[in-house]
C-alpha cells in the first residue's frame, strides 16, 4: 500500500502520498478540476514563472525583516531548482480550474514549501518549520503572485515563439535567394496576373514573418507592467510598506528583464487587456501562417493535374487506397495549429470581458489559450521551417511554360500596344488556344525583336534582381 501523510485545510483532514511535494490544497483541485487532463506542469514557461515570482517575494520578505535568512535560501533554492526542470511532475493542477488561479498558486506555495522542508533537514508536510500559506506565499494574494507570474512566462514563451519564428524566417529567406532566377506567373483571385519570380513569392513569406516578429515582441512588452504586491484587490493590504517595489527589484535583477510596478494597481490587478493584445498578435500570427501554409499547398498541388510549380518534401504515405500519393501534411498541420489559436483567441477575448469588478476570475482560461497557443505555434514554425520549406525545389520547367502560356503577358504589352489591343490579343489568344505572342506576331503589333525583349526576363520582373 502507499504510504501517506495527513495535511488538514479548512474542509478537514486529507491523506497525501508521502511522496508528493504537493499538499491538500492541490489534492482538493486536483479532485474538482478533472476537466482537461493538461496539469500546469505541462508548460515549463509557467512553472518558471511562478518560481521566479516566489523567489523574488522570498527575497522581499527578507530584506524587510519578515522571514528569515534560512528560510528565505531554502525557498529560493527551491525555486531555482523548479526553474532549471525539476519537480515538473508535481506540478499536477489542471490549467482549467475555479478560484481565479489559487489552485495553481497553491500548488506552487506547497511544492516549494516541501521542497524547501528537505532542504532545511525536515520531511515534507511538516509546516511548523516552513509554512506555504505563512512563509511561501507571505506578503502575497493570489491575485497579484498569479497575474504576475503568467507575465514572466508569457515573455518568456513568447522569446521561445520568437527564436522559433526566426527559424523558419531564415528558411523563407533562403530559398527566396535560391528561386531568384526562376521566373513564374503571379495569380490573383486564383486567376493569371503578371510574371514574377519564386523567389519573390517566398521573399514575401519571410517579410511577413518578419514584421509579425517585431509586432510579437512589442506586445510582450506590455506584459512587463505587474501588480506584484497589490495582494487581493490592488490596495496593498496584507504587505508590508514598501514590499511591492523591493519584490518587483527582486523580480527584475532574477529575470534580467525591466519589470515595473504598475502605476494603478487596482486597474492592474482586474484589466487582463496585455493578454488580450498578445492574444490578438497570436492570432494574426496563425492567419498568416496558414494563408502562406494555403500558398504551399496550392503551389505544390498535383504533381500533374495542378498547379505543380514546386515539390513539398515526401514525408509519408498519403493514402491507404491510392499509390503513389504524397499529401502537404506539414502545411495541413500548421493551418490546423492556426484554427486553434484563433479559437484560443476567441476564449481570451470572452474571458477577459467577464472580468467583474476587482478581479477577472477567470484568468486560468486565459493562461490555458496563451500557453497553448504559444507552444502549439512555436512547436509548428520549427516544423514548418525543418519538415518542409527546407526540403522544397523547384520546377523551373513548369513555371516557364506557365509564363509562356498564360494570358497575363498580354498586360507587360500595354506600354507598347495599349490597353485595347492587349485586350484584344489576350481574348483572342484565350479564344484560340493559342500563345499572346503569337497573336502579336500575326497581327504584326511588334517586331520579334520588340517582342523578345518586352518579353524578357528583365522586363517581365523588374526588380527579379532583388530576389
């Protein structure tokens, strides 16, 4: 049989496994929050920022004389030790749950009290020597130790979607530079348009990765303002005079990162509007990648019945009935990460509106769809970039033949021919099948050499230099 320890909490007396670092206030969520099967431990970002909020109130309570030297080490080793992976395990709360996010502080303030108890010599569970409530949590609320700590891991899994989204920029740009010689016709509304070249279609994949880059960060920076100090409802009962500007230092100098007190802490404490901008730069980050996923699926249908201008990596079997047949199954994957965080997206924005009065209780749906949606699409760029755009080449031969083909040269002729003759060749050319220049030869509107060099490389793609 497993050993247990008894714990008690205001509903009464609980059996814990004696092994466990977590306590009775864990035992009770875990109990009431069976709902998705994704305990907090699941996101190493989270369990880094509460650590590093633990360990900056530790220190805090310290240096104002509240807890003392021993007990104040044994907590920051404790979380030191979280941070660098350890007790991951026990972190065991669902990332759904009641109470406005005391299930997942609690699990937090208990496993590091116990491992602080071995620490200092004692067996886990014997509080009289170091307390989650009294000592871990001293001088805090949930409501201000919880938002603050899923600021400091939204940052730093947004620096992980960052790397990540640097990653399969890189890839973007390398190929741009390798299709720059290949030239190809541009489609709008999925009709021909103008020339251009692969390389400036996949430059253009890498700009707007790019730019959805920088916009990332500048909401993260948002998410540097906390209440850390404000304890239940913003006002700083239950800490000490000056705890929250020593505990914000604290958190800053242990980050390295340029936390600051909010200025109205009672805003602070009930607005979750930086998740909700952040939320929102996620999900523009998702519809890009899925339109540019779409692009990838599109220009690499076929092999012979579509458009086929470039070849996806062959990953696997496509079909159980069908040989042969290879599917886009990384760009499939991604748009389907993209209909999840704008789904996530949606949650954030409900939740955050339900906020009422001093506290948004419902702040555990909004970490749940941000830490989802951070990893599910920093998991999906490094995918993208390693599975797929790496491995794809091009058909130089198949994008001349479109260009020569298509109805779309007759617009690089307006200069020359003018609108209405252009019009004219294109429809005639569509009507018979034939090529625009050889109906401008026919009807003798340019000379070939006029026509070869309006129709060359040069002048077809201005700027095909630049890639």
């Amino acid at each position: 049989m497993t050993t247990t320890r008894t714990e008690s909490d205001l509903l009464g007396p609980a059996e814990i496994p004696a092994d466990a670092y977590w306590g009775v206030h864990t035992a009770r969520a875990r109990a009431n929050f069976p709902v998705t099967g994704v305990p907090i431990g699941t996101y190493p970002f989270l369990l880094r920022g509460l650590a590093y909020v633990k360990e900056a109130a530790a220190l805090a309570n310290r240096d104002l004389g509240l807890l003392d030297s021993d007990r104040a080490n044994a907590i920051s080793v404790a979380c030191r030790e979280i941070r660098e992976g350890a007790l991951a395990d026990q972190f065991v709360v669902d990332v759904i749950q009641g109470g406005a996010g005391t299930s997942t502080n609690m699990n937090a303030n208990e496993v590091i009290a116990n491992r602080a108890l071995e620490i200092l010599g004692h067996a886990k569970g014997e509080y009289s020597h170091l307390h989650p409530n009294d000592h871990v949590n001293l001088s805090q609320s949930t409501n201000d130790a919880y938002p603050t700590a899923i600021d400091v891991a939204l940052i730093e899994g947004v620096d992980g979607l960052d790397a990540a989204m640097g990653v399969l920029h890189e890839a973007f740009a390398a190929k741009a530079a390798e299709f720059s010689g290949y030239v190809k016709i541009g489609r709008t509304q999925l009709q021909d348009a103008v020339p251009m070249t692969l390389g400036q279609e996949f430059g253009a994949f890498a700009v707007m990765l790019d730019e959805d880059r920088h916009r990332l960060r500048e909401s993260a920076q948002l998410l540097l303002e906390v209440n850390l100090g404000a304890t239940a409802i913003g006002t700083g009962l239950n800490a000490p005079m000056g705890y929250g500007p020593v505990a914000v230092a604290h958190l800053a100098e242990l980050t390295g990162r340029p936390f600051t007190s909010a200025t109205d802490l009672v805003e602070a404490t009930q607005d979750p509007g930086a998740f909700v901008h952040l939320s929102g730069m996620l999900k523009r980050i998702a519809v890009k990648l899925s339109k540019t996923c779409n692009d990838l699926r599109l220009l690499s249908s076929g092999p012979r019945a579509g458009l086929g201008e470039i070849t996806l990596p062959a990953l696997q079997a496509g079909s159980s009935i069908m040989p042969g047949k290879v599917n886009p199954v990384i760009p499939e994957m991604v748009t389907q990460v993209a209909y999840t965080v704008i789904a996530d997206d949606l949650a954030v924005t409900l939740a955050a509106e339900a906020g009422q009065l001093q506290l948004n209780a419902f702040e555990p749906v909004i970490v749940r769809a941000l830490s989802q949606s951070i990893a599910h699409l920093t998991a999906a760029c490094h995918l993208l970039a390693e599975r797929c755009v790496s491995g794809i080449q091009a058909r130089p031969e198949v994008m001349a033949a479109r260009v020569t083909d298509s109805i779309g040269l007759a617009t690089a002729l307006n200069p020359l021919i003018g609108y209405r003759a252009a019009t004219e060749v294109a429809g005639e050319a569509l009507l018979s099948g034939r090529t625009v220049p050889e109906v401008v030869l026919e009807r003798g509107l340019l000379s070939p050499e006029a026509l070869a060099a309006a129709l060359s490389p040069a002048n077809l793609v201005p700027t095909a230099s630049a890639g």
